[in-house]
C-alpha cells in the first residue's frame, strides 16, 4: 500500500510536470513582451480580448461568441468537441426567468426535476447532474446535487450547460452535464437597471443592478445587484421570500494584471412547504386525483436556506495570449427548519390510512475551492497551438441535526393541514463527514492540418471521504485516479464541421446503500458524434449529436425514509441523439430551440431504467420584434414532453405527454423605460411536476396559469 507520504509526493510530481509544460511559453511571453512594449500599443490588444468575450448582456444575442467550460480553452460553439447549449441574459430578461429552475426548462436536454416545493433535482440524458460550476470553477450546489429553495440568477450573465461527461475541469466525471454559472462582471461605464413586478398570488419583487468606474481612468470597477421578493402560491398555506445581495470590485494593477473579489449572499424563507409529496394512490391500489392547490404540509412547516459564496481572482495576461489566473471561493450553506412528512395511502371510504412523521431538521455545509491554471498559444512543427494546464483543490464538509417526535395517524387527507405544531425532543447530529480533492488537469487544442483539430488531455483525480452519517461509518478514498479526454472537430467548410469526443468518467459517490455505506465509484465510458454548424455570419449556431453512455455503479434508488433515500449501485447504459439551435434570424427573429431523444436507457440485464424521465423532449423559443412597431416585441416558448411512468409496487402509474406554453410582450417607452408583461402555462395544462421519487408514492403538481407584469428603467 503506498504511503501517505509517497502519494503526497506523487502528486506534487505530478503537479509539476503538468505546470511545467506551461513554463517556456509563460517565460517566452515575457521575453517578447519586453520586445512589444516597443513595437506594438497595449490598448489594442485588451480591447482584442474584451471584444472576445464580451458578455451576453451586452450582445443581447441568444447565442455567444466563445466558450471555455469544456477545457478551459476559448472556443466557439463549433469548435467545441461536445453538445454545449447557452441560456442568455436577453433570453432570461425576455421571458423574465428569475430562478435556476425557470432558467434550465429552456436548455436542450435538461429536465428540472422538483420532486417538493423547495428540493429540486436536475437530470440530463437520462441521469442526475451533480457538476456544478461558477465562472468555470467547481462549486457544489449541495453535496449530493440536490438544489434546496430557489437559487435566484439576478447576478448571472448567462448559464452554460455542457451535456456530457466533464471530468477533466470538474474531477469528478459525471455522465450527464455540466451547469456553468457565468457572473456579471463589472463595467468601466456607469450603467443602471431596476425592475418592478408584480404577479399572480400576490408575487412582487424589486431588483436593481448599478456597475461602473470607481476612479477617472477606469482601472478600479465595482457592481452590485439586489433583488427583493415576497409571494403567495398556488399551493394551499404555502408561501415565500427571498433576498439576494451581490457585489463585486475588479481592478487593473496593470496593463496585464487585474483581481477581482466578490460576494453573495442568498436568503430564502418558505412556509407551509411540502416534504414529500401527494400520496398517489389508495389503500386499494386504485389511483387518486388532487386539486392542483392541494398540500400535506402544515403552515408551520418551514425551509429556511442561507447562502454565502466569497470569491476572489488574480489574472494575468502575458503579451504573447498566454494567461494564468488563480481563484479561491468559499460557499456555506446553512438549511433548517422544521417539517411533515406525511405517509401510508388513504383508505377512500374511511379517510383513514395516512400518518404524520414530524422532525426538524438542520444541515450545515462548508466548501473550499482553490485553482490555478495557466493557457495559451505554442507553435509546434510549424503550427499553432493550444494548452492548459492546472489543477484544483477543494474541500467540502457536510453536517446534519435532526429532532424527532412520533407520529400521530390522521383522520383523513384533508387533516395533514391541521396538524398541531409537535413538541419535538433534543437535537442529534445525523451526520458529519468531509471530502478532499485534488484535480491535475491537462489539455491541448493541436492543429495538426488545416480544417482539422484535436483535443487531447486527461485529469489526475485524489479524493477522500472520511466522518460517519446515521451512525455508519463513511470512508472512501482514491489516489490519482486517471481520467482521459479526446476530442476531434473536422471543417467541412467555414461554417459546417464534423466532431468526435471520448470522455472517461469516474465519480466518487455520496449516495448510500442499504447498509449506510456509500456506493462504490461511478465509473463508465462517453461517446459522442456529431455535426455543428454556423450559419448567417455566426449569428446562429446549430449541433446535431449521438451520444453513448456507458456506466458501472449508477446510483438508483430502491427505498426511502423520512431522514435518507436508499440507493444501490447498478450498471446503466443510456444512448439516443440531440438537436439544438440558437441566435437570431434576422435582425427581427431570435429562436432557441432544442429536441432529445432518449433511445433508451438501460439497467440491470437490459431493463428500462429511470423511466420517470421521457424519452423525448422538446423546446422552442421565439421573440420577433415588430418592424411596423419598432419599440415592440413579442415572444412565445414551449416545452414538450412524452409520457413517462413509475411502478409504485405493483401499480403502473403514468403521466400523458404534455406542453407548456409561455408567452411574453414588451414595449420600449423611450430610452429610460420599458413595459412587460409574461404570461406562464397559458392553456392552464395540469400536470405533476416530477415523477423523480414517485416511485415510493408521491408527487405534487406544478404551478397553473399566471403572469407578471414588469416595469423597467435602466440608464
């Protein structure tokens, strides 16, 4: 067995060896910057690299420029070797998305899974997603991936999702995608922005976003945005607030060299939320149907979620394109409060049958990033190329309390409304375990011929899981596990290619099995073909793919208690194709618009596996602004799914395919204002919203039509 000292040493090896493949190029760039400095104006070039990567806000595009989530290397689209899809701030500002769980319904291939009121889970192809990024750099939306309150996106320019496996940046690879979160970033000019709405069930916010120079030259920025809401629902005693605080300040420390620290803080309160679900069926296995208002949850049920992410960033950028940068952040989340779970199935001629589980519950996580990595250009046989290299450090820690008290029968369904406030007992701690991560990365872009580029690369992955959870003991630990990365794009012409990629995946998992224990690593193998295109001089991007998964260890669930679900490891395979097309038109038309088809996903000796997520998805989106109304435009988005089914034991229960229909319409007042109004599931479609763990008996339905009227100044 090696030693902790040899590993340690390893790794540091390691480490150098990737860093100094880097070093000639960042001691070259020093070399012919001194020569430049003579020969060549500064200016011209930081206005090269602002205009490369000019955020969308400014663009006001439904497609973007470059890309970097995939490897860290500044591409288009096109000439990223994978299915990548951009959700932009005109499309959220279009359709006035306000959470992650809106944002995500209008990309390609992602299915929002909230399976409660305020957990919600994401999938794509067919799995759970559970890489999650902020301006490239890995951070945990939770510890298992699942997203707890709303997360608001007021402070985001654009969300990227990357469908496929990503272990090379993000250590952990995971088969399904990549969510990466871009910020808004400071500007050199004074800009302002507040928006007023006002909804269905009482639904109000303010928000407000002011960014500009701190000093004459510019050199010193800062921004910060602020958002307010509070609402009503739908659902019965259910209700709302959230308060969102972002700030950040950059400055240049020279022509080259700049910092950034930033902060935000997420407050959300819910009341009356529901943990679990509608029981679905009676006591006799016949299927029972709800008003889409209906809820277990008692008014003093409560989720209250902190958030605070602290981030910081040196970047410098040497005179011949190569960078290095370095970034730290710290994210804490704190949840608590407390709930009913209601179970059992209701008898239909007594109302007897259900039960409550009452307990509240607190977690509290801790999570530690740090990266650095260098890139840029090299010439080799003549040509040019790319690299990157780096690696990341984390550290992440997760605590749970609970309080308990027994449970009590009800006298039917319409009762779990009533329930008394519990007397719980003393406070326990469920559990309280760490991981530690170290990724080495590596990747070059090689042009070996003209029309022709291949990504090579591959990440060196050390992780250990050590503490215990529910009085099991939870250890894991890998050292220097290799994860490769291979990808190719062939030009057809100037605006059609052809690409290839190969992505092992490797996943150390948190999800337990029956014992308590984890489940052993996911590991697997991801393929994918496919045709990219640019079409009405890059105004509009379109992919075609095929993809393969192939999966050792994938988690899935079997059981379920009040405190944990139960998961055990099996093998899964999941194959089928994607569609995806964004950008505008014309100068009138702007459409983002995607199709899935899941062929299949396989378990266990060739079983249909996760058949709660559908075999075909589709979404269109469309904004036209009026020619003979010059200061209007109009909009519309639909989200299509098949149908998609459960076996609650012997029972089959399903869900008919269904479309969500969204409508929006703005008008420019003058230069200072503007005047919205978006519509949400205009044909009122009554559906429920996950079938995620519906398995076990339980589900809830979705929001029913509602609008918001929005009125805009900005300056």
């Amino acid at each position: 067995m090696r030693s902790s000292q040899q590993t340690y040493s390893f790794r540091r090896r390691s480490l150098v060896a990737a860093l100094m493949l880097a070093m000639p190029y960042l001691g070259y760039a020093e070399d012919s910057g001194r020569k430049e400095e003579v020969e060549s104006l500064p200016e011209v070039k930081v206005t090269s690299k602002i205009e490369k990567n000019q955020p969308s806000e400014k663009t006001k595009s439904y497609t973007v420029n470059s890309t970097s989530t995939a490897t860290r290397l500044n591409t288009s689209i096109r000439e990223t070797p994978q299915s990548i899809s951009v959700i932009t701030r005109e499309q959220l500002d279009d359709f006035r998305v306000l959470t992650v769980n809106d944002a995500l319904s209008y990309a390609t291939g992602i299915k929002v899974e909230q399976f409660e009121t305020d957990r919600t889970e994401y999938t794509s192809r067919g799995f759970n997603i559970t890489n999650f990024q902020i301006d490239g750099l890995s951070t945990p939306i939770s510890f298992s991936g699942t997203n707890y309150g709303d997360l608001d996106i007021a402070l985001y320019d654009r969300i990227e999702v990357l469908r496929g496996a990503n272990g090379l940046l993000t250590g952990p690879g995971n088969p399904s995608a990549t969510i990466n979160f871009i910020r808004k970033r400071t500007t050199r000019d004074f800009q302002a922005k507040a928006n007023a709405s006002l909804g269905s069930w009482d639904n109000r916010r303010l928000d407000a976003d002011i960014s500009g120079s701190l000093n004459d030259d510019g050199s010193v920025r800062a921004r910060l945005v602020a958002a307010h809401q509070e609402k009503n629902s739908y659902l019965d005693r259910y209700s709302s607030k959230r308060d969102v605080v972002y700030g950040i300040l950059e400055a240049d420390l020279t022509d080259n060299t700049s910092v950034a620290i930033g902060h935000t803080y997420q407050r959300n309160d819910a009341n009356g939320n529901m943990f679990g679900g509608l029981n679905l069926l009676y006591s006799d296995g016949s299927k029972r149907s709800y008003n889409v208002s209906d809820s277990t949850a008692p008014s003093w049920s409560e989720r209250n979620v902190d958030t605070n992410i602290s981030f910081a960033e040196v970047t410098h950028y040497f005179n011949n394109e190569w960078k290095i940068k370095g970034q730290l952040t710290q994210k804490a989340v704190t949840s608590a409060g407390p709930h009913d779970y209601v179970s059992g199935s209701e008898n239909r001629i007594t109302g007897l049958g259900l039960s409550t589980n009452p307990f509240f519950y607190t977690f509290k996580t801790q999570d530690y990033v740090a990266d650095i990595y260098a890139n840029g250009p090299f010439e080799l046989a003549g040509r040019k190329h790319e690299m990157v290299a780096g690696v990341t450090m984390s550290r992440t820690s997760m605590k749970e309390f609970s309080r308990s008290v027994a449970g009590v029968p009800l006298t039917s369904f319409d009762a779990a409304g009533d329930v008394p406030y519990p007397a719980f007992g003393a406070e326990s701690k469920s559990s309280d375990y760490s991981t530690r991560t170290t990724n080495i990365y590596t990747a070059a872009k090689l042009n070996p011929a003209d029309g022709l580029k291949v990504t090579v690369g591959g990440s060196l992955l050390s992780y250990k899981l050590d503490g215990d959870a529910y009085g099991v003991a939870q250890k894991a630990n890998e050292d220097n596990k290799f994860t490769p990365y291979i990808g190719a794009i062939y030009d057809l012409s100037k605006e059609h290619s052809l690409y290839a990629s190969y992505t092992g995946i490797y996943r150390p998992q948190v999800e337990t099995g029956a014992s308590g224990s984890v489940l052993a690593p996911l590991k697997g193998k991801n393929y994918e073909l496919g045709v990219k295109s640019e079409w009405l001089n890059k105004a509009l991007n379109s992919s075609f793919a095929l993809f393969k998964t192939e999966q050792e260890n994938q988690a899935l669930a079997i059981g379920q208690t009040a405190q944990r679900t139960i998961y055990e490891g099996i093998e899964a395979t999941s194959k089928g194709y994607e569609f995806d097309v964004s950008g505008a038109v014309n100068d009138h038309l702007s459409l983002n618009a995607g199709y899935t088809r899941l062929m299949s996903i396989e378990g266990q000796g060739g079983t249909s596996a996760n058949t709660f997520t559908p075999r075909h998805m589709a979404h269109l989106t469309a904004v036209y602004k009026v020619p003979f109304a010059q200061n209007l435009k109009v909009g519309a988005s639909v989200n299509w799914q098949s149908e998609i089914y459960v076996d609650i034991g012997t029972v089959r229960y399903e869900q008919d395919s269904y479309a969500v229909l969204n409508l929006m319409a703005n008008y420019k007042i003058d230069n200072h204002w503007d005047a919205a109004l978006n519509l949400y599931n205009v044909t009122d479609e009554k559906y429920l919203s996950s079938f995620r763990y519906s398995a076990f008996g339980q589900a809830y339905y979705a929001a029913p039509f509602n609008g918001v009227a929005t009125l805009t100044w900005k300056y």
